[in-house]
C-alpha cells in the first residue's frame, strides 16, 4: 500500500550513497564514487569523515568506538580509531569473491559481512555465498552460507536473531544467533518473489533495511525502485516511492528514531554512477520508531 508521505532533500549531489546509519545524532553514509564515508547532520550540514581508496560500503563501530567500513574492492575491512588513524581490521580475500557489501556489527564489536558472491562486472553469473563474520581481533571464519548477494542485515533488539537481505533471491532470511557468534536454524523471514534464475530477471531486490520497534522492516528494493515496510511473512504495510528515482538503501534515526533516511539515485552500477553527481539523501517521518541494529 503507497503511502503519501511528505519527503524532503536533505544532502543531493552524491554519486552512489549506500549503507546509511544513525550514530551519535548525525547520519552516517558511504558514497561509493566519491570513495568517502560522510557524516551528515540533520540539517543536511556534511563533511567527509574517512576517505577510502576501494570504495566504502557497510558501517558499523566498535564497543571502543572505532568505525569499521568495508572497503569493496580489495576485500578489506578498515577500523578508524577514536583518534582518527586507521588501520586494517581484517583482509577477508581468502573468504569471499565479488566485492564486500553491507555489514552489522553486533553489541560484541563482531562484523557480519556480506559480499556480492561473484564478479558482477565481468558478467559472471548469480552464485551463493556465506556472510562472513569477524571478530573483534580481526580473525574471520564463514557463517550463513549459500545466501544469494548478502546486502542489508539486521539483529533484533535481543541479539538473538539475524535478518539478511538476498538481494538476487528475492527473500530475507532468519538466523538463530548463538553465544560465540556462529548462525543457526535458518528460515524464511519473507520470500517477497520466487527466486529467479541464475541469469533471469530479478523482480524484487531487497537491498539496504532497517528494523522498526513493530518488528517489521523498512526494505529499500532496488528493482522497483521503492521503499517497502514489511511484516514477517512478507505482507506488505507501506510503500513509499519518488518520482524519478530510485532507492537503495534506508535506516531509521534522528532525535525520536522516527525519521527515514533513503539513499536515492536515478539508476545503478558503476558505469552509470561513477562520473554521475545527482545521488541523493531524503527524508521523511513514520510512525513507528527503530529498533536493533543497525
């Protein structure tokens, strides 16, 4: 159900903003071609808050209070410290293929890390990976496998239960979080389409998410270039769209948590967003507000 929601510019002039937070009364968002990590306040006033040569992707931080970005394209997890210098945290080549993507970080400081899974560039077909899970040493080890272009992931405010996106299956899906970290007993949060074909049309694409207080998802798909809140199961309360564009990414924050970031952009993929200037940043307010992590 399309919802007539006010929303509002808050940051334009972005190549490819992904991977939105809310930390510390500002927004948080990587910008792919821009090769920055910007903090954003709320009246749209930014600054570049780590410069990452790979291009950045998911955010999280440290119990510490290190920020720990993905950097895509040479597999790398980077932790700047509350001093500002950084350093790497993990090299996590030898555990996935494709570029790293989204990730969360747990109340533990561990990182679950996705990654595309295959070289989407080079015209490789659609292929299963695990999510990767890093310790707050650095070490890593596999966990959630056979998962279809892990993207937005959320851990519900107990700690207990993972969500992931798969991005080219179509669905979310559900892992038991036990004490040292590993995933068990998955399930079928919400299958949102069948799962197409390695190389069929993919007809709904969930991307970056957040979780509301309800338990229910805000899912930005990037196919339909929409913005859904959804149920477990799949039913679907909301839809917010804006015209013209269209929305990969979302997170609930500001002062109340009632405000939702969208990450918005004419189209995707490197070759049209790498020289592009005409990503943007909106808001709008919901009612009901965040909750978990991210």
């Amino acid at each position: 159900m399309e919802m007539q929601r006010e929303v509002r510019l808050l940051v334009d002039g972005g190549s490819f903003f992904e991977c939105p937070r809310w930390h510390e009364g500002r927004w948080w968002v990587s910008d792919f071609h821009r090769h920055s990590v910007f903090a954003v306040g709320p009246d749209g006033q930014h600054e570049v808050a780590m410069t990452v040569d790979a291009q950045p992707a998911g955010l999280g931080w440290l119990p510490d209070g290190s920020l720990l970005v993905a950097s895509m394209k040479d597999h790398r997890l980077l932790r700047q410290w509350p001093d500002g210098s950084v350093t790497e945290h993990a090299d996590l080549t030898g555990v996935c293929r494709g570029y790293l993507n989204d990730m969360v970080v747990d109340g533990e400081g561990r990182a679950y890390v996705g990654n595309f899974g295959y070289a989407v560039a080079a015209g490789e077909s659609r292929a299963a990976c695990p999510l990767v899970c890093v310790d707050v040493d650095g070490s890593a080890r596999t966990v959630g496998e056979d998962l279809l272009f892990p993207n937005g992931t959320v851990i519900t405010d107990e700690g207990r239960t993972l969500i992931v996106a798969e991005t080219m299956g179509c669905r979310l899906s559900a892992f038991a979080v036990q004490p040292d970290g590993s995933l068990t007993d998955r399930r079928i949060w919400a299958q949102l389409a069948p799962t197409p074909a390695p190389d069929a049309e993919v007809p709904i694409g969930p991307d970056g998410c957040c979780l509301d207080a309800e338990g229910h998802l805000w899912v930005a798909d990037a196919f339909g270039r929409r913005c859904l809140r959804i149920g477990e199961g799949g039913a679907i309360s909301e839809e917010i769209t804006i015209p013209g564009q269209g929305i990969y990414a979302c997170m609930l924050g500001g002062s109340d948590g009632q405000t939702l970031l969208m990450c918005v952009a004419p189209n995707f993929g490197e070759a049209n967003r790498r020289e592009a200037r005409d990503a943007s940043l909106y808001t709008t307010e919901v009612d009901v507000p965040h909750a978990g992590l991210p």
